[in-house]
C-alpha cells in the first residue's frame, strides 16, 4: 500500500505541469503566431494573438476587395506582405 501511494503522490504531482499552458503575455508576437498554429483549438492564444497584434501596430485594416487590381490602391499592404518574406501577413 505505502508503494501505491508514493506513485499517486508522484502522478498527483507531475499531471498539472503537464497541463500548463505559457504565459502568452510573455511570449512575442512570432512565438504567439507559432504557438497558435499549432493549437488552433486554443482561444485564449488567439485572441492574445489578436490583441498583441492590434497593440504592437501589425493590424492593416482595409476595405474589402472586389478584385486583385484593388490591392494597387492599398501599398501598405503589399509593403508588409512584401517585406515578410514568404506572403504572410
């Protein structure tokens, strides 16, 4: 019996730090953009990704587009997709 409860003791002990998540505040915006892709099911990421992004000035906003030619009235947005290297945004 006192074998049975070291283990429980041990099990008890290991299960919550395998269940902690990141502290997504700490995390920069290109950790928080890796980190939700791979836990698309994570909302809390998300919307922190969100937020961080709209605070950390990444955010183009702009009109809907009726067709390619619109994105030549929108430079900043090429600028960016441009500058990132692989069309991301």
């Amino acid at each position: 019996m006192k074998m049975r409860s070291r283990w429980y003791g041990a099990i008890a002990f290991v299960l919550p730090l395998l269940n902690m998540k990141p502290n997504f505040n700490e995390m920069s915006l290109k950790e928080l953009r890796v980190y939700v892709l791979a836990h698309p099911d994570d909302n809390e990421a998300f919307y922190t990704y969100m937020d961080k992004s709209k605070t950390e000035r990444t955010w183009i906003t702009m009109p809907p587009l009726n067709s390619m030619d619109d994105f030549d009235n929108y430079p900043e947005f090429i600028e960016k997709i441009a500058k990132d290297g692989k069309g991301r945004v």
